[in-house]
C-alpha cells in the first residue's frame, strides 16, 4: 500500500472507483468536501472531511475544496 499526496482545488477530483478501498486524511486544518457519486457531483450537495474518512466498495469518492488555495490530501488504497 502506497500512500499519494493529492492537492485538492475546486475541480472535483475522483478518489475511488468502487472497486478499491482507500484511508482519505486531510493534511492541515482545512475542511473539504466529499461526495459519493457516479459521476463528477454537484458541488452545492457534499458532506465536510476535516480529519479522515475510510472508503469501502461499491463507494465512488468525490473531494473537492471551495478555498481560494489547494488543499493536500493523502490517499492510501488497498
């Protein structure tokens, strides 16, 4: 398992596809938005991550941020 630093904008950006699992920890103090979705969500209707989320399939994730500046996340799939 390998652990990938994503820089998160205002562009949703998919972290699962449903068929893998994923520890999502928001590096920072910053809170981003989350959505289970097929496809790319709308951005008015996520929840907030401010600390870690554990992603299970069938789970298609979804982050994106509405700051001004990118915030990193780090994502570890298994």
């Amino acid at each position: 398992m390998a652990t990938e630093i994503i820089k998160i904008g205002p562009v949703p950006v998919q972290i699962t596809n449903g068929t893998n699992s994923a520890l999502i920890s928001v590096l920072g103090s910053n809170a981003i938005s989350f959505s289970d979705s097929e496809i790319s969500p709308d951005k008015n209707h996520g929840d907030y991550l401010r600390d870690r989320l554990i992603v299970t399939p069938p789970n298609k994730i979804w982050l994106w941020c509405s700051n001004p500046w990118k915030v990193e996340v780090a994502v570890t799939r298994w």
